[in-house]
C-alpha cells in the first residue's frame, strides 16, 4: 500500500519554461524603436521662437491707412477715444452714505473759569532760606580766546630758512588755512607762488600772497620749491 501524497499550501514543483516575458521584453523594445522613429525622424524638431521686439507703431499723415484714423480723431473728441468713459452718478450710488455722529449732536462748551491767584501762607522765621541764606557768586564773563596767525614751513625749505619776517597778516573770522607753493630764488627771493589750497576768502588769499613775496629767504645755490601754508588767526590780545 503506498503512503498517501502529501498536499502543500504552496507548489513548489519546477514547471516548465514560460515564454510570456521574453515575448513581453521583445514587444516593448520594438514599441520603444518605433516611438523614437515617429517622434524624432519623422516629425520636425520643434524649434523655441523668440519674443517679437517692443515696437511703436506712428501714424503717419501721409499714408493712406493712416490718414483715415487721423481724419476721424480730428473730427472727433480725442478723448473719447482713449480716456476711458467716467460716470458722476454711478459713484453716489455705489459708494456708502456716512454721516457721523457728531453732526448732529450739538457740543456744550464750557466756560474757561479764571485762575485764582496762588495763596502763599506766612513765611516760616525759621526755614532754610531764612538761616541759611545761599550766596550767589557772580559769574564772570568768559572772554574769547584769539590765536596769532602762524606760518608753517615744508621742510624742503628749512635749508632756506626765512631770515626776515614781516609782519603776520591776521583775519577777523574764522577762516580755512591757505597753502602756497612756493619757489625761492638762489638770492632769496620768493619769485613763484602758487596758490594749492584756498582759505574761500579771496583777501586772505591775496594777503598770504603778499605776505610770502615779501619775505626774505637765506641765499642758497640752486633754486628750492616747497609749501608754505598760513593759519589764520586774531591779533594776540
């Protein structure tokens, strides 16, 4: 007698050879050949075209389209044409009514009552002010101090140290520096003045001019150039 066959939930059994997906895997190689046939040989490229240009379109009186529009605005209100239409009316009846509230309940004003003087009781014999009273000091008057002029000399010319100075022009403002470029002469003379940085007063400028030509420099060999700038300030005290 032969033992019964067992039963499984799952077979397990090899079957034999399925040809479903090869056949699936040759179908869709060829559906993938001919797509790209038809999308990419035998349809154009698509080729992206640009925006168009801004352009502004003139209208001419001498065309013959163009005089027919420009006839008919002539005759007619411009405006029409490109202002858009306005209706006064339609804009009392869309728009809420509002009152307020204040315009019809009346305001009472009051009455501005007049001060009354302060009331000051008697002054206490024994307060602070009374035994110890405070001394003002004077305060004195602060004077404005003033500054002398004074002249500063590059040290391209201290070889050529002025040996006679003539007396420093002043200013009665506030005034900016003014600076020279100057060229002494082998006597010692200042023959070239340029003017490289303005004080913004002319006179002052002219002044430092002067003043520089008139001073007396010591006699060198060759000829020196340097900057020469002039502070300005008040008669010393």
């Amino acid at each position: 007698m032969s033992p019964p066959e067992a039963h499984f939930i799952f077979d397990w059994r090899k079957g034999g050879w399925d040809y479903r997906l090869p056949v699936l895997i040759a179908v869709s190689f060829f559906a993938h050949i001919f797509c790209f046939y038809i999308f990419h040989v035998v349809y154009p490229t698509t080729t992206s075209l640009l925006p168009p240009s801004a352009q502004v379109t003139v209208l001419d009186p001498n065309r013959r389209q163009d005089k027919g529009l420009l006839d008919w605005v002539a005759m007619n209100d411009p405006a029409k044409v490109s202002a858009p239409g306005f209706d006064s009316s339609l804009v009392g009846r869309i728009a809420p009514r509002y009152k307020p509230t204040y315009s019809s309940l009346p305001v009472e004003l009051r009455r501005l009552e007049p001060a009354e003087p302060e009331k000051r009781g008697m002054p206490s014999l024994f307060s602070a002010e009374t035994l110890l009273p405070m001394r003002v000091q004077p305060q004195e008057e602060a004077t404005p101090k003033t500054f002398p002029t004074r002249c500063q000399v590059a040290s391209t010319l201290q070889s050529r140290a002025p040996v006679d100075w003539p007396v420093l022009p002043t200013s009665s403002t506030l005034s900016n520096p003014t600076s020279l470029f100057v060229g002494v002469s082998p006597e010692g003379a200042a023959d070239y003045v340029f003017l490289m940085r303005s004080s913004e007063n002319i006179s002052l400028d002219q002044g430092a001019e002067d003043f520089i030509r008139k001073v007396k420099f010591k006699p060198g060999p060759n000829r020196n150039w340097g900057m020469v700038t002039l502070h300005w300030g008040g008669n010393p005290p």
